[in-house]
C-alpha cells in the first residue's frame, strides 16, 4: 500500500495509528501504533514478504484496540524500516531490534507477541532473549523444523542478479531470507528449552508454504513446556484473515486472564 491509500484507509476511521521511527546508525524499525499506551502491549510481527499494515484486520478492530496497545511493525529491511541496502537475515538481530518498539508502551505489563510465517521464529527468540517483557506468544503457519524449509523450482532464479534488477526489493529481501532460513533455524534449535513464556501454535493442514509437519516438530521442542497446539485441517497459510475471529477470541483471551 502506498502513503496515500493508507491515508485514504485510515480516513473515516474513529481511531487512526500514530507512526513512530526508531533509529541507530545501523537499524531503523518504523512502528504503527494504535490504542491507549496505558494498555497492555499486543505485538505484531510480519512474515516475508510483508508489513505493518498486513495486520489491518485487528489495526481497525475496536475490541482489540480497546483493551491493548496494538504495535505492528515493519521487520528490519521492510517498508519503512529500511537502512541501507543488505538484508538483515539474523533471527536473533531482528527480535532484538524489534524489541524496541515495547518501549513506545507504558503500561509496565508484558505483552502479548503475534508472529506469523516468518515473523513466528523471530517473535520466540525475542520471547526468549526477554521473557520478563513477553506474556504470551502466537507461533502461526510458523516455519520452525530447518529439515521442513521449503524451495520451489522459482526460488533459485530469485538469487540471480539480472532477475533481482526486475523484483521488489521486498520479494529479494524475502528471497535473502529463505536463503538464509535452515541455517538460522538451526542456531534456534539448542535455544528451544530456554522458551519460559506460554506459546498458542496454530497451522493450517493445506498450507502450501509452510509444510504442516512444523507443528509435529513444535510439538517435540516445546515437550513440556506451557504450549498449546492448534491444527487446522481445512486452513491454509493465511490464518489470520481466514479464522480472523479465532485467533482474535485468543488473544483476548490473554487480556481477560
């Protein structure tokens, strides 16, 4: 989406989202955040390609935004927190830069983090770097098992440098990503006991993109942990708009515990 129909979006809405940029001479995280910073945090965190405004769903929802401070940001080389040119490929670099944007609230409660898709590896190593700022953590169509990552015969094309002159810069940052994807899953696997937070996974049985065997490999490195498993038979990748209302029961759910 561009400024303007973003603008035009937001435009009869009663509660619109403030932006805010946080910068260092190597990173920048540009945030939108909408509801009361009085309010306990729900974190968003988008998969790849993707964005803040990938999350409009629950942005516009008044029962979401009326009982938390909603903060969705764009990942580390995405939309507006672009700084340079080079791909930030690390997981555990990522959820420390993206942790940042906790401190734009002011509750002093800890938040409820969303991570879907390639954003759900990076919301459980930021829950596991911090897990006194992390009430909760939603893993959804999350790619965790670095023997499931999937390639499609279009992914080697996508490395090449004439066919990176053509694409979004966006879809070759996600392309970096995937590249990169086995060998930072693998520097996750060791971290798996040191997740303390409660975890909500849910996967979808015909998700294309994310082989549904990653809730089977969750389900041995959480053993024994406070997680919750949610298979989908019928659901694809897009869980999140495709069982809007379940995934939104469940986070309010944390708000009411």
């Amino acid at each position: 989406m561009s400024d303007r129909q973003i603008q035009a979006h937001f435009a009869n809405k009663a509660v619109k989202p403030t932006f805010f940029t946080i910068e260092n001479d190597s990173l920048k995280l540009f945030v939108a955040s909408v509801g009361s910073d009085t309010l306990p945090p729900l974190l968003l965190i988008h998969g790849a390609p993707g964005s803040w405004y990938g999350y409009l769903r629950m942005i516009d929802d008044s029962s979401l935004y009326s009982r938390f401070h909603i903060l969705s940001v764009d990942r580390p080389g995405y939309g507006k927190s672009r700084k340079g040119r080079k791909a930030v490929t690390s997981i555990t670099k990522q959820a420390q830069w993206i942790a940042h944007a906790l401190n734009l609230n002011h509750s002093g409660k800890p938040a409820v983090v969303l991570g879907r898709s390639y954003g759900a590896p990076i919301a459980a190593r930021l829950a596991m770097l911090y897990p006194s700022r992390i009430k909760h953590l939603f893993l959804i169509s999350s790619p965790l098992d670095p023997e499931k990552e999937k390639f499609f015969w279009f992914s080697k094309w996508g490395k090449m440098a004439p066919v990176q002159w053509f694409m979004d810069r966006h879809i070759n940052l996600a392309t970096a990503e995937k590249y990169t994807h086995i060998a930072e899953l693998k520097q996750l696997e060791p971290l798996w006991p040191t997740l303390k937070v409660p975890v909500t996974l849910m996967q979808g049985g015909k998700d294309w993109l994310v082989d549904p065997s990653n809730l089977d490999y969750a389900r041995k490195v959480l053993a024994g942990k406070p997680a919750e498993f949610i298979f989908l038979p019928d659901a694809g990748h897009l869980i999140t708009n495709s069982h809007t209302g379940m995934v939104k029961n469940l986070i309010l759910q944390q708000r009411r515990d």
